[in-house]
C-alpha cells in the first residue's frame, strides 16, 4: 500500500541494517541507503505544517503515529541519513505540544509513552511530564512496553530509581497479566 506508517516500518531496520551485514562480513549495498533516503522523502511528504504526521496526505491526529515517524526521522540522522533540521525541529515540537494537551487517562496511554521517550532521548521531553506520569499513571499505562518506555525516558534524564521502578512494573505486567 504505502502509507505512512507501512513506509516507515519497512525503512525502520533497514537504519540498521549496515551495522548487522557488516558484523556478519556480507556485502554493503547502496541499495539499503537509497531505500532509507526514499522513505524519509516519502514520510516528510505527509508532514503538515505543525510537524504531525497523515497517513496518506499531511494531516494530524494520531499521537502514536506521529512519534513512530519521529522516532524513524530521529534514528535516522543518528545514523548519517539526511533529515532536515527543520522537519525534525517541527516533529518534536508537535510532540511537544501534543504531550501539553494531552487527555487524562485511567487506562492506555502507549502514544503518551511512545512520544515521552521519544522525546526524553532527543533532549527534548521536560522531566516534569516524565515524573508526573510516573508517579501518577505508572500503573494507568495498559502495555509492560508503554511502562518500559516510560522508565528509558527517565532514564535518559537521569531519574534512575522512577526508572528502576517503571520498569518493576512493565516486568510484572509481563510476568503477571491480569486475565480479561
């Protein structure tokens, strides 16, 4: 098909690919480059003018699918691929913005999670946010992965005992599901 977010989850490992083929002494190809460069063409296109992410066109609305592109932009500069400052810039504000506004919750919260660390690892999440969802909605988020995401925000800005406990609480959550 080819929206955005099939683009991106089939450029994501290829970020990583390089790495994994040479460790095993396979050949380079710049085939895999290309394909990375054509991805991040293809997902800037649906960027709208406030840094959110469309399926099909520029749009907004979906959280979670805006910090998935953003996490794919983001790795992929880590990685040398050429990612417009300001796409980038603008993405992370629209992170930024949509974490301000975002609805309370007494379950879910895995695109709040998802954006958090997204943002905690560019530098860009404010550490109140990450404490207040920590102290307040550790237990809300519905997925270990959600808590696990949570706790390497933390992590990046240094607050290792929410971390620790973050992640207590993802490992139960996958040692212990609750039964529906």
């Amino acid at each position: 098909y080819g929206c955005t977010e099939q683009i991106t989850s089939k450029a994501m490992p290829l970020l990583y690919f390089e790495q994994l083929s040479s460790a095993l002494g396979l050949a380079q190809t710049k085939t895999v480059q290309k394909r990375v460069n054509q991805a991040i063409t293809a997902v800037l296109s649906n960027q709208a003018s406030n840094g959110a992410f469309g399926l099909w066109r520029p749009d907004s609305g979906d959280l979670w699918l805006d910090a998935y592109v953003t996490d794919f932009l983001s790795r992929a500069k880590k990685q040398g691929f050429a990612v417009p400052d300001r796409a980038l810039g603008q993405a992370l504000n629209n992170l930024r913005n949509r974490i301000n506004y975002a609805q309370d919750f007494e379950e879910g919260g895995e695109d709040i999670a998802y954006a958090l660390m997204v943002l905690a690892r560019e530098g860009n999440a404010a550490i109140g946010d990450l404490r207040y969802y920590a102290d307040t909605h550790a237990s809300r988020f519905a997925t270990p992965l959600a808590q696990a995401q949570l706790g390497a925000a933390l992590t990046s800005y240094g607050d290792q005992s929410r971390a620790d406990r973050m992640f207590r609480l993802a490992s139960k959550h996958i040692l212990r599901p609750e039964i529906s």
